[in-house]
C-alpha cells in the first residue's frame, strides 16, 4: 500500500478535508494532499510538541501556512482550531499523520479517523 492510499482512506471519510503523512525523524512529506503544503520544518516543530507542548501553548502552530491555535496534546495526539476549522495529527513509530476539517465537519470525527491510520500503522510495526 502506497502512502498516497492512507491520505486517499483519510479523504474518501468524509471527516477530513485535506491529509498528509511526514516522517517522524525528518518532517519530510511522504504524501499530502495537492492543496496542503506541509513543510518539514512545521512537522519538526510538531514532533517536538509532542515532547514539550509549551511553546505552543502560548504561541499556536503553523501547519500548511495556517496558523491554528494549540487545544491540547499528549505524547500520541494533538488538536487544534482555527475559526471553525481545525487539525487532527496523530504520530505512529515513524511518521505522524495530520487531517485537518473545515466547516460543517466535526472535529471528533477528524481525529477518530486521524487516530484509525495510526493505530493501523502501529499495529503493522510502523
């Protein structure tokens, strides 16, 4: 399976408007939706939250070159807001998966289907 057909299962929900796939060690992009520019360095500053969310606490993420403000966190998830519109990222072994929602999607839905690609990732050892 390609990591194209992990952000096509992301996208085909419903839940989520736009997906990517980074590297955990790097930020680089393995995949993303054509609309959504992740850079490494916003996904370096992600990985590093999930140690010390601090910084964001005060300061919010930029995440596609969108500036969200950081809802919460623990060492396998993170949420955040913009507006009406949100961002699920979820972190396996090696990577982190992001899904972010617009208006008229429901944020718990993001994430549940965020949570689902990591967990199916974390069960193939990945």
């Amino acid at each position: 399976m390609s990591w194209d057909s992990y952000r096509d299962s992301l996208l085909q929900t419903g839940c989520v408007d736009k997906a990517a796939v980074c590297g955990l060690e790097d930020g680089a992009v393995w995949t993303s939706s054509p609309d959504f520019n992740v850079g490494p360095g916003e996904v370096k500053m992600i990985v590093s939250a999930f140690r010390n969310p601090e910084p964001l606490r005060y300061n919010g993420f930029l995440l596609g070159g969108v500036k969200y403000l950081y809802l919460q966190s623990d060492d396998s998830q993170m949420q955040g807001k913009k507006g009406s519109s949100g961002v699920s990222i979820a972190r396996s072994n090696k990577c982190v998966i992001i899904g972010t929602y617009k208006d008229g999607q429901q944020p718990g839905n993001c994430r549940l289907q965020v949570e689902r690609i990591r967990d199916y990732l974390l069960q193939s050892s990945y």
